[in-house]
C-alpha cells in the first residue's frame, strides 16, 4: 500500500485546476462530480503489475471549480490523488499489497481543507462532492485450505502416518505448490510435493513433539524455501494454508505418589508402603518396576506394587535407593540387574522416581548412673497416742520385722513428770526363735522420772498438769531419767500393774496391734495417761530416753505437760523405710521382664534375691567398691554402653526391702529423631512386682532379702508380673528412693 500512496502523492502534484465556462448566470450551481463507470476490478497479488484500465467519466453534469481523481482504502483514508484518468490508469496495484481500494472522482471550491494523502474524507472540509467509487480488490496468494486431523501418535517404535488429510483448491492460486512440514517453532523438517508424499511419512522416526502440515504456494524466486530452516525467514511472494496438528506423544510411565521414606539400617526390616500409581496416562505394551541406586544402578525390578512393598530395604545397607516406574516396548535392552537405566535402548519410559534414604544408625556411648538417694533413718515407724483417762483405752497397730522392738512412754499425768514405757531398748518384738511376742506385756512396763522437774505429792502438787497455771511451770530439776523405784522423794506411788495394763497381739505377718488400758480408776491415785509418742527401733537403739542421762527436750515435753509436738517431730524425721538396691541387669533393644506373662527364672532371682545371673549385661558393683554388692544410701552403680538410633533400654534393680519388687522399665528410646538420650530419667521408672513371692510389708517381712534364712524362701505366689499397684504408705515416692541418668558422650 505504501508504494500506491507514494505514486499517488506524486500524481497529486498535477491536479488539474479546471475553471467553469464564462457563465453569467449569477445564480450559484450545485457541485457535481460525475459518474464513474468500469470496473470492479480484482487483481492477484504477485509481483506481477496490475493495472486498471477502461474506466470512463460522464462529466455531463460535471460542476465545480477544481477537480481530480481520488483513491482511498476501504475506509476512506486518501491513499492518492492522481489528476487524470490516465494517472490513474498508470497506477500499479500489486505493489500496494492484498486489500481493497476505492477510486473516487471529486470536484470542489478553492478553500476545500482535508483533501491530502493520509488525511480521511470524512474529514473534508469546504465545498466539494465525490462520484460513485470503482472497487478495486488486491487478492494476495491462497494455498487453500486442509482437511483432516488433528494426529495423535505414540512414539514406540511403530510406524505412524497420517491419511485423509483433503486440500480445498477452490481458491488456491500462485505459480508453485508444495507441501511443508514444521515443528512447533516452524522448523521446516520436510517439503513432501503432494498428499501422497505427507501420507508417507513416518512421523514416529521424528520422536516426540508436535508437527505441523501446511499447503504452500508461491512464486518463482521465493527464498528459505530449504529443510532446517524456518518458515518465518521466507523472502518473497508465497502463501500458507492453515495447518494440520500432528502430536507425537512419548511413551508414559504414570506418575508414582508415597513417600520418600526415610530408614535406619539396623537390622530390623524396611519395607515401603502406601505407594500409589496414577495410570491415567499411562501406555506402552509393557510395564514393571524399578529399584536403582542414586547412580541409576538397577538393584531390582519387582514386577506390581505389592513386590516393591514386600522388599526388605534395610538388607540394602546405607545409601539412597529409586523406585520408578517402567512402561517400555519388545524392542528395550539392557533391563538386566547389575545394569545401568541409561545404557537402556529402545522404546521406554520412566516415572518420577520416589526416594527410599537408608541412613547408617547413628551410634552414641551412653552412660547410666542409677544412684541410691534414700535419706538416712534411725528408726523404722513412729506414730503417738491420745488422752486414755481411768477406765478408758487405746490401740496403735504397726508393722515390724525380726530384730525389731517396740518403745513408747505416756505421761503419769497425776504427777510432775513421771512417765510409763518400757526400758531404754524398747520391747523385743520377736523372740530368738523369730515369733512374735504377744499377750499381757504389762511386767515390761516401769514407771519413770525424767529428772527435769521437782516431784510433789502425786495428785496433789500445785505443778502437776491437773492443777498448773501453765505447761513447764514447776522447778527445775536438772536430773537424769530414773526408775521412780530408785527415787526418794518421800511419796508413794501405785503400783505400775494397779495403774496401766499393756497388751500386745500378732494380728499375722508383721502385723501388730498395742492396746494400752488405763485401770487407775480402781487404784488409789486414779489418774490420765497424757497424749504419748511410740517408735519403731532395732535392738540397741534408744530413741526416747537412757537411764541415767538426762532427758531429751522431747520427752522433757512428754513426762511434763503431755506435749508429744516435739518428739513426734523429731521421731517422724528419724523414721521411715530406707533399702538398698541390689545388683540388677538392663537389656538394649530386649527386655529384663515382660508385664502380663509369667516372670522368667532370671527375673524371679534379680526380684527376690537381687541376683542377676541370669543376664548378659549387669551392672553389680558400687562405684568405688571393690567387688559385687549392694548399693545403701548414698552409693551408686554406673555402667557404659553404646546405642544406635532406634536403640531401646530397659532396666531393673531390685528393692531389697522386699519381696519381689523391682525398680524398672522396658524400652526406653535412647534417640528422639536423631538427638540422644541425656539427664534424669528416674520419672520413666515405675515398681513393678514379679509375681513369684507373697508380698510383705516392705522393711519387715520375715522372707525378705535382709531377713530372709536363704534364696528363694518366702511363699510362692504363682502370679505375672505387673505393675505394682498396692504399694504401702510407708515406700516413699521412686524420686526419693533412686536416681537414674543417662549422659550420652
């Protein structure tokens, strides 16, 4: 179009300027363009020159004072101005390229504004009028159009052609014709000259992509017409038609979903699971899956998903393992174990691959300290008595073992500060044979002075608690703690045996219940029996008083006012259940006992006797000792060991204070992900019961390891082992009998 307009502008400078005849009518005449006849005209764009020709002009009632010829494009835009027919006539159209033109004869009157090459009539401004127009159409080249497809093919080594393609050559026009084959970014890849030629054409050699099929015309002259280049770099006059899709699809494995999965080899097995397969695209004749190494190595090559889910992954070792999946044609090679996926040849393809990590087990050197933190106690119970007025009485019931005694003292209330209770020792529990002591124990009760203030008449003195102002008002003695026989104060008491009757019965096991009467009513000095304190001792021990020394502040509170506060606090700080542990054994990845089932014979000796024998791994000697033994409070046992991530423990140490307990656990995870095991982990430790002996009370019982004639000696219970639930009042919580750590290094 560009090269019209510039033949036209040039045209336009001779504009003939035509004046009206010497009319003298002064009347104005309306402007009159004339008509136009020829044409329509349609011309084929190819380089050929076209011009039109035989147009005519019927100026019979041409009017106006300037005139010339006009062409626009379709939308009335001024392409040229040529002055003459003969100027238009010489105009060349094939070099304005394919569209419609419009030639227009025009007549106006000096002052006309808008009538310049790029200017639109539309925009003409002044006195003027326009003719009819003559069409003249600028064809470019067509290559028709193409019929057929779209193709869709596999790439699998089997030949795919195309057919039915059609060519419409209704409007086909241009010298030359072939057909052209590109890729999607308009390679050309073949010039087949007909539809025969493109129907035999083997599009699975090409691989995968997309082709496409383009009719092209042209003329001579036309330029990268060539295989290997590109349709985009064509010089000269040519056409394409619309093109046929022809997609050439690879072979499709699916996609794999699950995982990655990650595992410790430690000899436990690995398998995957939960893999899916999406096979909505998936084609190919045969199918299978693959294992390889991060090498591509093939490892194996089980057949469906349940055979990868039935491989044992850690007998691979460490390392990085790839499960694919494979669809593939006859022709693979090289699916062998032992060989390489990229020395595969032939029609194949591969899934995503879905990564199975098998990590060496991380290894840790532990260290456990099981450590005996029971505080120190002098004495094994302790409790008080109430306010037993004449006639009344009361009962305490205990638990004791062989080789324990019993002491107590209970105000003579009637008095300054005298007291009942047996000697210094206490009484014996259990005689030498190792039965209990029982019946009317009354003779071993003695009637004492605590020596701390000054006796008065019995049931008279003014600072006796009857009849005091206040607690500790009499006078000071600064004596010792006396029989009341040995003391000459000038008063005469009742008899012990007028005054107090004491009973003792075995109710079974260790079991005891003291009933303390008061029978001073019928005496001639009736008389209360003041709030008192008892404790349990072993022989020996003086825990309330030694004749011939002076009194403890406790008991001074006692003998004196009945005030059992400070003895009772002393006595419940010095008493209670105190065990050492004794050897015991700890598994890794095992367990020293199972609850539920029937104790082992290894379990029942490390419960009942503290003897682990039975195991491989013990730890049985106290740090600092010599040799094998017991741990008593403040000792401590402490062994080494090395864990592996997955690694568990378990533990057990045996209670010695009775009869088949155990402080222990089961698999305790030495890793949480790959971070050890580190500080006290005594809250993961609970007691559990061996189910092989009778329980007794713990510290007492006759058949427990301190007191027991042998191994293996108290009653079969015949149970399972458990976790202990009946634990009584007097075993204090785990965190106050045993510590035990881990450190990892």
């Amino acid at each position: 179009m560009n090269n019209l307009k510039s033949l036209l502008m040039l045209l336009c400078i001779g504009v003939i300027f035509t004046s009206c005849d010497g009319d003298t009518d002064d009347a104005p005449l309306a402007l009159e363009a004339g008509t136009l006849s020829g044409g329509p005209f349609a011309f084929t764009v190819d380089g050929t020159p076209d011009m039109v020709s035989g147009i005519t002009l019927d100026n019979s009632n041409v009017n106006g004072t300037n005139k010339t010829y006009v062409i626009t494009d379709d939308s009335g835009k001024i392409l040229g101005l040529p002055p003459t027919l003969e100027a238009v006539e010489g105009v060349n159209f094939d070099q304005a390229g394919a569209g419609i033109c419009l030639i227009w004869h025009a007549v106006y009157e000096d002052g006309l504004t808008g009538l310049e090459v790029d200017m639109n009539t539309s925009d003409l401004s002044g006195e003027y009028d326009l003719s009819n127009s003559i069409t003249v159409t600028r064809n470019g080249l067509n290559a028709g159009t193409l019929s057929g497809g779209p193709f869709y093919f596999t790439v699998d080594g089997a030949p795919d052609m195309v057919s039915g393609i059609t060519l419409d050559d209704a409007d086909l026009n241009g010298t030359n014709q072939t057909y052209v084959i590109t890729d999607d970014e308009s390679n050309i890849l073949g010039l087949p000259p007909t539809l025969e030629a493109v129907e035999g054409v083997n599009f699975d050699g090409a691989g995968a992509g997309v082709c496409f099929i383009w009719h092209l015309t042209y003329e001579d002259g036309l330029e990268g017409l060539e295989a290997n280049k590109n349709v985009a770099d064509f010089s000269g006059k040519y056409a394409l038609s619309n093109s046929i899709k022809v997609t050439r699809s690879a072979l499709n494995a699916g996609v794999l979903a699950g995982g990655p999965f990650t595992f410790t080899v430690d000899g436990e097995a690995d398998m995957v699971s939960g893999i899916t397969l999406d096979d909505t695209d998936l084609n190919g004749t045969k199918q299978t899956y693959v294992i390889t190494d991060d090498k591509n190595n093939i490892l194996g090559i089980p057949p469906s998903l349940e055979a990868v889910e039935g491989v044992n992954f850690d007998e691979a070792g460490a390392g990085v393992c790839l499960i694919w999946h494979l669809t593939y044609e006859e022709d693979l090679e090289g699916l062998e174990k032992g060989k390489n996926v990229a020395d595969f040849t032939g029609n194949y393809a591969l899934s995503n691959s879905i990564t199975v990590t098998r990590n060496e087990p991380v290894t840790t050197k532990f260290k456990v300290t099981i450590e005996n933190v029971f505080e120190h106690k002098d004495y094994f119970a302790n409790g008080t008595t109430g306010l037993i007025k004449p006639g009344e009485s009361e009962s305490i019931t205990f638990n004791a073992g062989v080789g324990h005694y019993l002491s107590f003292a209970t105000m003579f209330v009637q008095s300054n500060d005298l007291f009942f209770a047996p000697d210094e020792n206490g009484i014996a529990l259990y005689d030498a044979s190792g039965y209990a002591v029982t019946g009317n124990i009354t003779d071993k009760i003695e009637l004492w002075d605590a020596g701390t203030e000054v006796n008065e008449e019995p049931g008279v003195g003014p600072n006796q608690a009857p009849r005091q102002a206040g607690p500790n008002t009499g006078t000071d003695e600064n004596g010792t703690v006396e029989l009341i026989e040995n003391i000459s104060d000038g008063y005469t008491y009742p008899a012990v045996s007028e005054t107090i009757k004491v009973k003792l019965e075995h109710d079974g096991g260790t079991q005891f219940t003291l009933t303390i009467y008061n029978i001073s009513n019928t005496c001639s000095i009736p008389t209360p029996f003041a709030p008192g304190a008892w404790v349990i001792n072993s022989a020996a021990q003086t825990p309330l008083f030694v004749e011939g020394e002076a009194a403890s502040e406790g008991l001074e509170g006692i003998a004196e006012d009945g005030d059992v506060s400070t003895s009772d606090m002393e006595l419940t700080a010095a008493s209670g259940l105190v065990s050492p542990f004794a050897p015991g054994a700890y598994e890794i990845n095992g367990q020293v006992f199972t609850t539920g089932e029937v104790s082992s014979s290894a379990f029942e000796a490390l419960a009942e006797d503290g003897n682990p024998s039975g195991y491989t791994n013990v730890f049985n000697t106290p740090v600092g000792a010599g040799g094998p033994g017991p741990i008593f409070p403040g000792g401590s046992y402490s062994f080494e060991f090395t864990g592996s991530v997955g690694d568990v423990i378990s533990l057990a140490t045996m209670l010695v204070q009775s009869n088949d307990w155990v402080i222990g656990a089961n698999n305790i995870a030495l890793f949480d992900g790959d971070t050890a095991l580190s500080g006290d982990i005594t809250s993961m430790f609970s007691i559990y019961d061996s189910g092989t002996e009778v329980d007794e009370y713990p510290g007492a019982g006759a058949n427990q390891a301190p007191r027991q004639a042998g191994p293996n000696t108290g009653t079969d219970e015949n149970g399972y082992v458990k976790l202990e639930s009946d634990i009584p009042a007097n075993v204090p919580a785990i965190a106050d009998m045993i510590k035990i750590t881990i450190t990892a290094n």
